[in-house]
C-alpha cells in the first residue's frame, strides 16, 4: 500500500472536502453557552454520519452534557492501534460585530497567506479533525482500508473545561485504550514549520465574586463612606503581578522547573522572532517575567491572566452606583509539577486575606489539570516527525505550547497511554477571536501530512 | 390666605394625589438610555397637563435631548418670584431580577415605615417633585392663587449628566430667573428630621478604555508574552486609593477645605450613627480617609468611586482569552473649590502615566461640576426651616449632602439666583436601586411642608 496514489487522490478532491468542512462549520456547537446545546448534539450528528460513510464504525456517545463521538476501524493485526482525538465545539463569537462575515456562514476569502476559510471552529477544531478525517478517507478510496487499527474520540466539551471528558474515559477506558493518541488541536511553529508539541501547559480557571454592600448604592449618599467591592476587586487583582510579571501569590512558583540546557539551545535554534510575533497583534514588550525570554513565557513559564472582568453599570450613559457585587474570571496556565488544586487554594486564600472586614468573596470552580510533558522516545514521534517533514520541506520542530490541552494528561493517567500533538494551525488563525480562519494550503498539507504518517505505518 | 384649610385639603386629596403620582411613575422616562427617549416626551407632557390643570401655563420646550418643562403662575406684585426645580426622568432599572414587583407598576405596599410607594423614580425624583405640585394644587383649590409668583422648571436628563441643562439655562435666563430656586432632590436626616442642603458634593464623571493587543488573543497561545489591559487597568486602579483610604491622584486635594470649626460641632450634634447607617447596607467598616469622621466622608470630602467596570468574556462558562480592551467608568464626587477641569486632567495624566509603552488609553467625558454652598442667610431660608419644623416637629437641620446636584451652581453661575435644596426622601429609598421606594408620609408631609412653607409667604 503505497502513500503516492493517496496523495494525488487528496489533491483531486479537494474541493469536496474544503464543501463538507463548511457543512460542519455552519453548526453552532458553543459548548459554553446552553442555549446551543442542540447544535452540538447535531454536529456530533453529522461527524457519525460522515465517519460512516468512511466505514468507521460510529455512533453518538451521550453524556451529562455534550455527547462524545466515539468510531472504530479494524487494521491489520499487527499495525499500531491509533486513537486519533479532535473536538467538534467551538468557542463564542462575541464580539459578533467585530466579523467580516457571518461566523457560522464559512466564506472561503483571500487571506494573508492566499486563500482560507472564515468560520468559527474552522481552525480550533473542526478543520483541524477533518484533516484527520480526509486522510483516512483518501486511504479508504484508494487502498480499501486503514494501514493501522483505528479509533476516533470526538469530543464537544473541549471550550468549556471537559466537564464529561474523565468519567467517560474512565468508564470507557478499556475500549479507548490505544498504543498512541493523535492530538490534532496545535499549531505550524512560526506560520510555516510543522511542530510537534513536547510540552504543555495546565490550566486552573476561577471565578471570583466580592460582595460588598447588601444592594446597589448610590454614590451621592454612601460614596466615601462605603466600601465599593470594585475598589477592592481592582486593588486585589491590581496586587497580581509584581513590577517584575512575576506572579505574586504565595507558593504560586512551587514545582516550576527551570528549562534544561538541552531544550534552551533547542529553542534559541529555533530563532522566535518575539517582535515579530507580538507586532502582529499591535504590542511590543513581553509582558511576562523580565527574567526570561518571550518563548519561556510562552511554553515554560506559568502565567496568571484575568480573562474577564465586571461589576457596576456598564451600559450607556453614567449610573453614580455603588454596587453590591463585582466579579472577575481568572485562569491559571500551569507547567511542570504546578498541582492545580494547591494553585487553587493559594489563589483563594490570597484573595480572603486581603479583603476589608465587611465584604467577602465567593469563588466558582471551572476545572483544572496540571501540565504535562510528552513521551518523545515513541517511534511513532520519529515517524510522524519523518512525514510531517516530508510534507512541508522544513523539518518539523519539538516544540513547547503555551496552551492548555488536557486531554494529553488524562490519556496518560486514565489510558496508561503516551499523546503526540501535532496540527496545522497559523499564528494569524484569530483562534477565540472574531475572524477565525484556516488557511486552504494548512487544510490541504495537514491532510496529505497525516496520510503520509499512516503511510509509514504500513 | 391661611394655611390651616390648604393642610385639611391635602389631607383629604391624598389618595387622589397618589393616584396622579403613579400615573406619572407608570412612565418609563430612563434618560440615560435612547431606547426610552419617547418615554421621556411622554412624562413632560404628562406634566404639562397636570400643571396646566391647576392653572399654570405650562409647555413642553424641546432641547438638542430630552424635552424641559416650564410653567409660569402670577402672584400678587410684591410676594417673592420662586422657581421651583425637579426632575422627571429616572435611574435605569438593571438588576430588574432584583425588584419584588415592576419597577414601572407603582404598588402600594406595606415598607418599613408603614405605607410606601414601589416603583423606579417614586423617590428620585418624581415623588418629590410632586410633592410641590400637589401643595400648589391644594393653594388653588382652597384660595383661587398662590401667595407668591411662581416658575417651574422640570429637567428630563438630570440622571444622564444634564447635557441640555446648561444651553437652556443660558438661552431662557430672563425667562427663568426669580429670587430664588427651591430644588427639591434631597432627603430628611436619619429618616426623620427634615433637613435643608448647604453644602453638595460636585461630579466628574469618566469613562476609560486601556487599549492593548489590536485583537483579542487566546490566553494559551499569548497569554504571559502579551499584555492584558485587564491587568493594567486592575493595577492602575487598584491603585486610586492609598492605604488610609486617601485618593492618589496627585493634586486632587487642591482646593478642599478643612471644615469649619462651628460646622464640625453642627454636624457632631446631630449624632449620625455610622454603624446604623452602613450596617444598614450590609456594611460596618467607613470605607474613606481614615483620619475623617463618617459624616465628613460623606459631605464634606471628596471621593473617587469606580461605578463600572468590565472588559474580556463575562458570560457564562470560561473563555481563555486576553481581550484587546478594558473599560472602567470612574466619577469624582467634588467639594469646595476643587476645579473639575483640572480634576479630570489630572486623573488622565496619572493614567497615561502608569500605561505600558505598548498600550494607551482613551477617555470619554461624562460632563462635570464643582461642589457649592448655600447662601444661608437668605430669608427664606429661615422661615422654610421654620415651615419644615412646624410639619415634622423635629427642628429641621442644616446638612451637607454627599450627592452631586449641579443645578444649584448653575442657577448661581448663569440665572445669579441662590438656591435652597430640601426634600422628604428617606436613607432607604433605594434610589438608584432595585424596589427604590417613597413612603406615604413623607409624600404627605412633603406636600404638606410646601404648603406651609408658601403660607409663610403669604
């Protein structure tokens, strides 16, 4: 079974494949918001059907809350078992009028690096699973069956912290358990090299709620003499970082390892041009700790980020009011031996011990894991490594990530099984932003790149 | 004309007059938010006709906002010329979760006080300004005319910075100048001694917005390179007062005074009991200089509140994003002779000033006013002290007033005219907030009060 007739099969259909991305990107599966949760349960839908017609074997998993995609292929006997991983839902779209276009009504326009497709999901993640998707399907076409044994696990509670993601692979972990999981969720290093991610980052999110007066107050008659819970919320959060970025929460650095020598030299190797990187999106100093370099502070440094915050009258106009509450969403991204649960309670106990006599805080849990290193002495990461260059030309990176992928540690200690993540995303992919797009020639290549490393399985 | 048969009338108009006062109340006039400026319209007219009724000339006088309204009323030749000033417009509503009933669907219910009228607007400033009407009105019915001559004027965007206020005071001057302007917007000491305003807090009003990335980020990919604007408007901000409670900005304590020695031993006779008032609201701690009394915190010092504040993903679930903006709404409440010009370039400086070189920040004006005291030694002040004592039985005070009523240094300033401020509003009126309220009684003794206060004219 040669990869060559694969390949040539993915280029003559490209058009179709580009179509039913778009079917799959005009489903609005915000896992977040409850107001469409019909549509994930439709988009899971729609990937059982497309994945049958492959002849994987799938059905809809439900769960307490988005349903998992669950499919299985047989291979040859002694061919590796794959697990191949990707979510169908999607972030938010607010803020909506900062769109070209409809975010559910994929447009393929020029972009900056030719032609891409403009959708929400279409580069975190729905493009990114189809490339999965259309190499297997191109095999089938071509050859008849998979090079390996297969196993697909969809799932739609990716963008709202995997509340349903553990206990259905606990309770499923006999038949999920595979000799590697692929992760198709990352990124090309700098736009153009393809990477593989050794390194990611944990992720702790909060909520907090500091409750002041028992209502709303009018700032003529209690202003002065009333504690406004935004001043505290301000001066507390303000307290987060030091004059230095470092992160000013007791113990908040426990278990943070310093980066090997080896994997420093690799990373100087690599020339991240920071200006560059932050010039794109219209800044110019790294924001992290002064004492590190603008890669550290993206793959290797834990960070503390206030992702939201509100309180008061936010309308139009002017409303003098002191309010009863104020409230900010902040998140944790973690590295190392940084254990999510005492990051957590350090971050509550910081914020109780400085609040004034008369208000107190409320804190809402939004999940949370710790960070996690990859197996890269895996023969499969040498092959996959082997066909991502082959594909794109320049040889394909280790590479750290500033993400929070933590699915890659739950198929370690629930699977007993080692995660490769590798995917083709751009910097410029506006992921979680208005005008997401992913590029055609990254759709394109990351379907012949994974055709290509089922062809080495063979 | 004696006052004894106008007092008989009211007390047996009464229920009538709070019929009329819900018909008004039912009107949706929120002046802050355009989607309500029919509303507006439709409260000056309503009040056009109900003036007329008694036989004021009164008309609807459009301005560049919402419309004024202004009455006129002849007296005998010698009596003192009044002009009588409320507003009709109102707070937004917003938590409307919070309110027991609609806020526009005046309910009689049973309050903490016995009787108290339910609605948006009841106390702040629709009820209080009835009160005056309902006293002219019962003038009218029991003598045929007033003992003095008589304007009125009512504002409809007295909650939303007054942006017509000043044009039409400047364009109407000869039209509206009298001898003195009663402005009725203020509220009873402790809840029970009636009480005359000699001393208000000024109002700048800002809205900041921090620039940062042009875009919003995924915190996985930027978060601890690129900069929040989150995390620079909680730092600078957190930083707006000192550990003493004292406000930071330099210079903003130009132009305060020290109080008086003979108002300090005025206002320690009153006996404000602080720990009644803020735990009233939840609250036991004062919250302003540690070196002032409660009661100078309130009336006689200036504060820096923030009102409002939001910026990132404040929906439901988590969404990891750095966003590309940050918003606060902050006001300045004013005293003595601090110059609001110079407060707000101040404030502006001391932001910029803090700002990363890669972000900036941009300011939106809300309109601005000094703080004022009265001309105590008018006549009339004296004998509507004495008009309020005889109502209440308690001797009517001369207070501060923590709240902004910048009409009193405009008629100063534009129409030379000194203005006396007392109104029947109690501590827990809620104004500004969910269920505001105004008790039966003080609607009733407020109408009554006027009316006493005109039989001292007489």
């Amino acid at each position: 079974m040669t990869t060559d007739p694969v390949l040539d099969h993915i280029d003559a259909d490209l058009p179709n494949a580009i179509a039913r991305l778009q079917d799959l990107l005009r489903i609005r599966s915000i896992s977040t918001d409850p107001e469409f949760a019909d549509e994930c349960q439709r988009a899971a839908e729609w990937l059982v059907e497309d994945l049958q017609s492959i002849g994987i074997d799938a059905t809809v998993r439900p769960t307490p809350g988005h349903p998992m995609v669950v499919g299985h292929m047989d291979g040859p006997v002694e061919a590796p078992h794959i697990l191949f991983y990707g979510h169908y839902d999607v972030q938010p779209v607010d803020p909506v009028e900062l769109w070209d276009s409809d975010p559910f009504d994929p447009a393929v326009v020029d972009g900056p690096h030719g032609q891409t497709i403009r959708a929400r999901g279409s580069s975190d993640d729905k493009g990114q699973l189809m490339t999965f998707v259309e190499a297997c399907r191109a095999w089938k076409a071509v050859h008849g069956s998979l090079p390996c044994r297969l196993t697909i696990l969809f799932e739609g509670e990716e963008e709202s912290s995997s509340p349903s993601l553990v206990p259905f692979l606990t309770e499923n972990a006999d038949e999920l358990r595979a000799d590697l999981a692929l992760i198709c969720d990352t990124g090309l290093f700098q736009s153009q090299t393809p990477a593989i991610m050794t390194m990611l980052r944990g992720l702790v999110a909060e909520e907090v709620t500091i409750h002041g007066p028992a209502r709303d107050l009018h700032s003529g008659m209690y202003g002065g003499v009333a504690m406004n819970p935004i001043r505290v919320l301000t001066r507390v959060l303000g307290g987060l970082h030091d004059d230095q970025g470092r992160v000013t929460i007791p113990g908040f650095y426990d278990g943070v390892p310093d980066l090997d020598a080896e994997l420093a030299a690799q990373w100087d190797a690599l020339g991240f041009d920071h200006k560059r990187f932050l010039g794109d999106v219209g800044l110019g100093i790294p924001a992290g700790e002064q004492d590190r370099t603008p890669l550290e502070m993206i793959w290797s440094r834990p960070t503390a980020e206030i992702n939201g915050i509100w309180g008061g009258y936010t309308g139009a106009g002017f409303k003098t009011v002191l309010p009863a509450q104020a409230h900010a969403k902040i998140s944790f991204r973690l590295v190392g031996d940084q254990d999510p649960v005492a990051i957590r309670a350090a971050f509550r106990d910081w914020i109780t011990a400085q609040l004034p006599a008369d208000c107190r805080a409320e804190f809402k849990l939004s999940g949370g894991a710790g960070g996690s290193r990859m197996a890269t002495d895996h023969p499969l990461f040498e092959q996959t490594r082997a066909a991502l260059t082959e594909e794109w030309g320049d040889e394909a990176a280790y590479v750290g990530c500033g993400g929070s992928i933590p699915i890659a540690g739950h198929f370690k200690t629930i699977l007993c099984m080692d995660a490769l993540l590798t995917g083709f995303a751009r910097d410029d992919d506006n992921i979680h932003s208005p005008n997401e797009k992913y590029d055609v020639a990254c759709f394109h290549k990351g379907i012949r790149s994974w055709a290509r490393m089922l062809g080495k399985l063979a």
